[in-house]
C-alpha cells in the first residue's frame, strides 16, 4: 500500500483560527513529579478514547451467516470478503484502543470467531484478553505478507470452507526473477562497483543506493536502520584492528535525517573509517522530495542550502575529498586514498539523481560489436540498460545497449578494456525535456 496511487480530489481548505501558546508547564515540562500526574491523565484519555471508538464509523458491522465471524481490518478485510463471501465481519477502522464492547456484541451473534490479521496477532490478544473464545494465527501465518491464497489456504485447514471451493488456477506461467536494481546510469553505481574492488566492509544505509547489496554488485555488508550506517562502521573500527577497509555508505537525504550525529561521534573519537556521503540532490528513494541540501524548498523556491563540505569540516574531519561519481578513474583514486588515511576521512559524490525531479539524459551510447570481445566487464555495474545481444551467436554473446534506457552517464564506456562503447550517431540523440548530463552542475 505504502507504494500505491490515485487520483485525488482536493477540497476547499478550511480556514482555523491562530491559537495562542499558554504556560502550562505541569503539562508540557515531564519532570518525574508531573510525570507521574500526567500518566493518571494518560489513562483517562484512553478511556475516553475507548469510549469513542465504540460508535465511530470506521468501525462497522456486516452481518451475513451466524456461522462465521471475522474480525479484520485492513487489506486484510479485502482478503476476507474475497475468500470468505458468506461471513459476517467486523472492519475495524481503529485498532488502538480495540472497540471491546463492539467485539463482544459481535461475539455473541455468531457460532465460530475468527481474527484474521497480518504479521502478530495483536487482535486476536486483544479479543482473548475479553474473554471470548477465537482463532487466529493457528490457521493464518505471522510471517510473511497475507494474500487472498494464504486466507483461503488458513479458512480451508480450519474447515471455515470445503477444500474443493479453491479454483483451478492451473500451473503459473514460469517466469523470470527480476530483482530491483540500480537506475541506468545511477550516480551510486560507481563507488560501490569501486569499494567491492577494494575489498572494503560496507556498513550501507537506508536509500536506494541499499539495492547495491544484491547482484551484480554485492559491495554492501550490513543496513540496520536509516542513519545507522556511520554508528555500525565506528563499532566495527571499535571493536579490533581489520585487515580490509571499513566505509560507511550514506545518501544526503539520509545523512541529515539521523547521519551527522554519528559523523560528530567519529570525528569526535578520530575513528578510522571512510565515510562516503552520496549525494544525489534529493530523496530518490520515496518519490524525489528536496531536503536540506537541495536548495529547493518543499513549494519549489530557493532556500538556504547545507554545504556538505563546509559540514564535514565544521566537525573537525580533516581528510574530506569531493568527486564526481561518472569519473570513474577520480572515484577509485579517491576512495583509494580515503582508505589508506588512518583516521577518518570522507569521500562526498556529487550528482544528480537522473530520475529526479526533472529526468536527466545525455548522448546515448552503443556498442562497436566488431571490438567487443564479451568480457563481461561492464555487466559488473548491473545497469538495466545493458544486456546481452545474440548478434555473436550462442557461442560469442556480446553485450548490447538499449538506446531507451541509456542515460549517457558514459561509465561503461570509461571501464570497457576494448573500447567498444562510444557515443551513438546523432539519429540516436535523445529526444526533449531531457536536460543533457554536461548541463547538470552541482
């Protein structure tokens, strides 16, 4: 759900009077002498909260056969009237505080009570602790996401339906897995492609750039929490000598939302890590929203602009370099030479995201198949834009370009040991509302 769309209609806005702050600092000070009184508050207002939630309409009953009662909310609620027709149901709306009295009224207008919820069995705890008899997770699964087959598979071990009632889907088509990569020409490509060749530990971070763990690039170790990576990678130097390099990965948007605490801490206790701030000018990875150093505001205009450099300096780091990620020989000089510093150091790459806000493009590249020996070297990035073409034949596959997903970002190019990728000719320049990449400056 978190990844979905849909048009909107967008109504009047209501106009709300400016209130006035008020002291009241035995409300708003949490000494523990206020503490104390305000958690008595605390549970009078979830009283009055249960209260509310018993008749509000989120919380609705759909009386169908006695026979059957579930509790559900959610997607889970579509699953159940999918697989489940003929059930009566109790939609919860509001999970916390449960509507007890609405559960128990529920309750006793049917034989069998059901709770069908993903991951924990929160409810079903809750509708026990009433003392009602129910089931839950003995029949449906708490790991794992719930589907319309996993409802249908649990309603059938329970008996809730006769196992002839699931449809005959026949066998799935067999299809290929298609794991999320990197963008074609994603900025983040190169320093991970170059810390795997340096062997280094990656403590990664929350972001798009997280998909460099997977194949082809497998240069990312661990990813906790968002913020996390600088915190893991000074506990990795904490705890004893290492024999490889120990890099933090993390992107800018990141970096200011939970990174620069731990950046001070590693400044502060001279811990020896290289620190890689990849900065790509927005925050790709949940739609392309400025942050702080974008120098966009949240309604499009200029606003003042974090310097990552200046930052970095600020703090007392001394060794901070700034590259452009689609040089790949001044990334790897660049990493190279963080690594080797003892202390910490940090390696800030600077481009745009080339999906967001606006899509950048530059020339497309192709492929001379007449120099291409199928090395395979340039298939380490794991770009989308680059496949494998049959016009070798089976036993001489070469790589291949696909014009509409190349970004010009010019990094095979720059790794190809034969030279066989070049710019394409002019019938295959990239058409408007693109901004060309040597236009894009940061």
């Amino acid at each position: 759900m978190s990844h979905s769309r849909s048009r909107v209609v967008v109504g009047a806005v209501e106009e709300t009077p400016k209130s006035r702050f008020e002291r009241h600092p035995e409300k708003y000070v949490m000494l523990p002498g206020n503490a104390r009184k305000r958690h008595a508050e605390h549970l009078l207002r979830l009283g009055l909260l249960g209260e509310w939630v018993e008749g509000h309409p989120v919380n609705r009953v759909e009386p169908r056969s006695r026979s059957l009662g579930v509790v559900t909310g959610g997607a889970s609620y579509n699953y159940v009237r999918e697989v489940l027709p003929e059930a009566s149901v109790l939609k919860l709306g509001v999970m916390f505080p449960i509507p007890e009295q609405m559960i128990t009224d529920f309750a006793a207008t049917v034989d069998r009570l059901i709770v069908v919820e993903e991951l924990e069995p929160y409810l079903e705890d809750g509708v026990r602790r009433l003392g009602l008899a129910v089931e839950g997770k003995k029949w449906f699964p708490r790991a794992g996401e719930l589907s319309p087959s996993a409802v249908r598979a649990g309603s059938e071990a329970a008996g809730m339906i006769p196992a002839s009632s699931r449809p005959d889907m026949g066998s799935a088509p067999a299809s290929t897995p298609r794991p999320p990569v990197l963008c074609p020409g994603c900025p983040h490509t190169t320093p991970f492609l170059v810390l795997r060749e340096l062997d280094a530990i990656v403590a990664g971070d929350i972001g798009c750039y997280t998909l460099a763990a997977g194949e082809p690039l497998k240069a990312m170790d661990t990813c906790l929490a968002m913020g996390s990576s600088i915190g893991v990678a000074v506990g990795m130097a904490k705890a004893g000598p290492s024999s490889r390099p120990i890099v933090a990965t993390i992107g800018d948007s990141t970096l200011l939302h939970g990174g620069i605490p731990a950046l001070i801490d590693a400044a502060y206790n001279d811990s020896d890590i290289t620190v890689v701030i990849l900065d790509n000018g927005t925050t790709a990875m949940t739609g392309g929203q400025p942050n702080a150093a974008s120098g966009t505001g949240i309604h499009g205009g200029p606003t003042a602009k974090v310097d990552f450099l200046a930052l970095c300096r600020s703090i007392g780091v001394k060794s901070v370099v700034v590259v452009d990620p689609y040089d790949l020989g001044g990334t790897h000089r660049a990493l190279l030479g963080a690594v080797r510093k003892r202390g910490l150091s940090v390696v800030i790459t600077t481009r745009p995201c080339r999906e967001m806000p606006i899509k950048l493009r530059g020339r497309v590249y192709e492929v001379d198949p007449g120099a291409c020996n199928g090395c395979q070297l340039c298939m380490d990035l794991g770009c989308p834009g680059l496949s494998w073409d049959l016009l070798g034949g089976d036993d001489h596959r070469l790589v291949g370009i696909d014009p509409d997903r190349c970004s010009g970002c010019t990094v095979c190019a720059q790794l190809c040991p034969q030279q066989a990728i070049h710019p394409a000719g002019a019938g295959n320049a990239v058409p408007g509302n693109t901004v060309p990449l040597a236009e894009v400056k940061r």
